[in-house]
C-alpha cells in the first residue's frame, strides 16, 4: 500500500504539471483568438467609419468577442500583444473558468487510476490474509484445508502451488503416521516373538545352574538351548531383512536366470527335512528363463516351499509347476496337506499371523515372500481346501522384460553403427 501511494503521488504531481502546463498554453492561446477576433471587428468597423478609429480604441473592451469578420488594423495601438489583454474585464474569469477546469480533471483522473488500485490491493490483501489463516492451520497440523484457486494472476498461482504443497505435506504427514503405527506395532510383535524363546532360555539356564544335573541332562538342555538361539537368529535375520524391503534400501534388479537353476536353489535347504518325512517333490518346468531378481526370489519360494513343508504330512507331496504365457511367467507350489481355513484364508499374508497359536511358526515368511513378489510387479495368490491342500501362484509379468530387451537391442544397434562409423572414418 505504501509503495502505491508512493506511486500515485509521482503520478498525481506528474499530471498536475501537465496541467498547469496545458492551462497556461490553452490561455496564451486563447489570447491569441482574442487579439485576431479584435483586429477583425476594428477592421471591419474602419472600412466604413475611419472617424471612429479612436472611439473604437476606448469600444475594445467590450467588445463581443464572437465577431470574427473584421480585418486586423489594431497593430498601431498595441492592442495585438498578449500581455495587454490580462486588462481586459473578462480575463480573470475565463482564466479562473480554464483553472477549475483543469483542476477538475486532474482530481478526476487521480480517482479514476486510484480507485481500482486501491480496490485491487484490498482485494489482495483480504485474500494474503486468508492465506496466512489457513497456513496458521497446517502450522497446527490441520491439513485439510483448500487453497484452489481458479483466477488468473502470481497469487492464485501461489495459492494452487501451496495447496499442492498442502497435499503433499498432508500425505507425507499421513504416510509418517502410519509408519509409526507399523513400527510400534512391528516392535511389539518382536518383543512378542523373543519374549517366549528368552524365556525358555532363562529357564534352561537356571536349570543348567544346578551342578547336581546329570551330563546326559545338561547335554540335553544345551541343544534345546541352541535351538532356541538358532530360532532368535532366525527371526532376527528375517526381521531384518524384511525391514529392509520396508524402508526401500534394498531394490531389485530384474536379470534373465534359469528357471530350473531357481527351483534347485530354492529346494536345496529342504531336501533333508522333506526326506526325512518321506514327502515326494516334484517338479514341471517347461520355461528355460525367468526375468526376476535371482537372490530374493529363491528367498521367497523358500519361506513357500518351508510352508508347504511344514505343513504337508509325512509321505506327502509337492509339485512345483513353471509355465508361462505371452504375457507373465506363473509358477505353482502344490500340496496335499492340511490345508487353510475359509476363516484364516484372507489374512495368511499378515505379518505375524498364524493359523495355529500352538504352532512354532512365526508368521513372517509368507509376508517376505508376498512383499518380494510384488516388488518386481508380480503378484501372488493362494487357493487352499481344508484337508485337500494349498496351492500358491506367483506371477511375474513381461512388460518390463521386453522393455529392456528392446532398449538392448537399440544400444546394440547404436553401438554397431558408431563402429562402422568409426571404421568408415
């Protein structure tokens, strides 16, 4: 507002300038108009009475001035120079008459270009103050407010480019929220799952401190011990390594890898226990290559197969069954196990859940192999009958495979041709 009155003024005094300016020109020119009006009427009047040529002298002054049909012959009397009219009785009113005028007009221009700026910058000003309250909102936390703005103008962009901020902020706000939610309750369930093996531990151990304990006893406690120090580091291991996918530090890169090799390593770490449960796996791959991250994709297909392990009778069976299609490539892991309940179905993918409290699984591992699973954009699904058996499908989809092949076969072209290029050179 200070920088507009500033700007005013300038203008208002330029303007007044002008108008004195003007006003005096207007009335040197009109003076002017007068002296030929007065030479005309005096010339007029001597064509016919050259007596009169004095009288007419003293007659100037009352002159009417609208008379314009006279020839000039006043020279002689000085009446032609533009200083001697200021004597004439009608001048200070016409003079007075241009000023007002002028001043008029001046005071009605100053207006003219005040009040819409005036108007403009109150507007201005109402709506930066609305601006700053709603601030003051998201200041509190309270980021549900609208700043959209559909006029033209830098302030409606501002108020659009905040409001996008506003969005953001809000969602970044929300997304914190919920990962606080998550780890507070991930550090719970922790404390839940090393909760009962420390305290068998602690058990054992006082137990071991009994120096009256048969060998044969305390040997035996020692491996109950170690399995249940193998299971922490288990669970602390898988822990990590899902907080890990969690926070996004680890990203996986899609390669072409054998599909045969990928079930071996997948199946390695289980042969044992499944021979010694007698359970029969069988494996059907009729694709030669799979486009995945080799590493986490073993690392889900083991916590698959460890459930269907786990899960499967002794004397059992599993099939493992590769395929694919034009556009994804489907592996199945099949078994004639247990089963899953209609009511525990929905929620096998929950991290920590378990269909069987009494069960020592943790309920971790289907989790990682769902989250590892969709972070090369594929998907998984399960189908399970009570007693019949469960069936899980992983999908992994092509589109990016043929992406990239496109872009290697273009910089292989590229390549190819600055060579010929350079050869040609």
């Amino acid at each position: 507002m200070k920088k507009l009155l500033i700007r005013q003024s300038i203008i208002f005094l330029v303007l007044l300038l002008f108008g004195i300016c003007f006003h005096t020109m207007t009335f040197q020119y009109f003076k002017r108009l007068l002296i030929r009006n007065n030479q005309l009427i005096a010339g007029t009047i001597l064509e016919k009475h050259p007596e009169l040529e004095s009288e007419l002298v003293e007659a100037m002054e009352t002159i009417d001035p609208t008379n314009t049909d006279t020839l000039p012959i006043l020279e002689k009397y000085d009446l032609d120079d533009i200083e001697a009219l200021d004597e004439l009785s009608f001048m200070p009113e016409i003079k007075k008459t241009l000023l007002y005028i002028q001043l008029i007009y001046h005071v009605t221009a100053f207006l003219l270009l005040s009040v819409p700026f005036l108007l403009y910058f109150y507007n201005e000003k109402k709506r930066m103050r609305a601006i700053r309250n709603e601030l003051s909102k998201v200041l509190n936390d309270d980021f549900y407010i609208s700043l959209s703005d559909y006029e033209e103008g830098e302030l409606s962009n501002l108020k659009n480019d905040l409001q996008k901020m506003i969005v953001m902020l809000r969602d970044y706000s929300e997304s914190m929220h919920q990962d606080k939610l998550a780890l507070e309750q991930t550090l719970s369930d922790i404390s839940h799952q090393l909760k009962t093996p420390l305290t068998s531990m602690y058990m054992v151990n006082d137990l071991l401190m009994n120096e009256q304990m048969e060998p044969e006893k305390k040997k035996e406690l020692l491996v109950k011990n170690k399995k249940q120090l193998e299971r922490i580091e288990w669970l602390v291991t898988s822990l990590l390594k899902i907080s890990r996918l969690d926070s996004g530090v680890i990203k996986l890169k899609r390669t072409s890898v054998s599909a045969q090799k990928l079930i071996d390593d997948a199946l390695a770490p289980l042969l044992i226990p499944m021979e010694l449960k007698n359970q029969t796996v069988k494996v059907e791959c009729e694709v030669d290559t799979l486009f995945c991250d080799r590493h986490w994709t073993i690392e889900a297909l083991i916590n698959l197969l460890k459930n269907a392990h786990e899960h499967t009778k002794e004397n059992g069976t599993i099939q493992i069954v590769v395929k694919e299609n034009p556009i994804y490539t489907v592996i199945t892991i099949q078994d004639n196990g247990e089963g899953i309940s209609k009511k525990d179905l929905p929620h096998i993918f929950k991290r920590f859940y378990k269909t069987n409290e009494k069960s020592d699984s943790i309920g971790i591992g289907l989790n990682m192999a769902k989250m590892i699973v969709e972070k090369q954009n594929g998907t998984i699904s399960v189908t399970s009958k009570k007693n019949v058996g469960t069936t899980f499908t992983l999908k992994f989809y092509k589109t990016e495979l043929l992406e990239e092949e496109k872009i290697k076969k273009e910089k292989k072209k590229n390549t190819i041709k600055k060579i010929r290029e350079e050869h040609l050179k």
